[in-house]
C-alpha cells in the first residue's frame, strides 16, 4: 500500500474514533441528570400518528381472553 493511502486511512480511523467518541459522551449520565429526559433524549420521543382513541382501540383490540387460572380446585 503506498504511503499516502495509509496515512489517509489513518486520517479516516481517527475521524472515526473521533465522531464516535462524541456520541459515547453524549449517551453518558452526568450526575444528576434525570435518567427520564436522558432516555427521552435519547430516543427522541414517542412518535406516532395514531390518535389516542386509535391507540387504546388497538390495545383493546390485541388484548385476547384466557381461562387459564379460573378453574377452582378442591386441593
């Protein structure tokens, strides 16, 4: 490999490392941070374009009924 095109991967891995160091700091809980916001933050928030009449519709909706647990035993 000629010698340039090493010393330009090595530019390449060090803004890597660089651009990588950045989004482990920015991930870090500083002390006192609420861990709510740091995860909210994190993840951006709850996005969806349901409205919350449609959300609890589908709740209901997946929710399926079980007998399991309502036998009575005389043990």
């Amino acid at each position: 490999m000629h010698l340039n095109a090493v010393l330009d991967r090595l530019e390449e891995i060090e803004q890597e490392i660089r651009r990588l160091r950045t989004e482990v700091e920015k991930t870090l809980t500083t002390d006192g941070e609420d861990e709510t916001e740091l995860f909210l933050r994190k993840c951006s928030g709850w996005q969806d374009v349901r409205t919350p009449d449609e959300l609890i519709a589908g709740i209901y909706a997946s929710r399926s009924s079980s007998l399991r647990g309502t036998e009575l035993s005389d043990g």
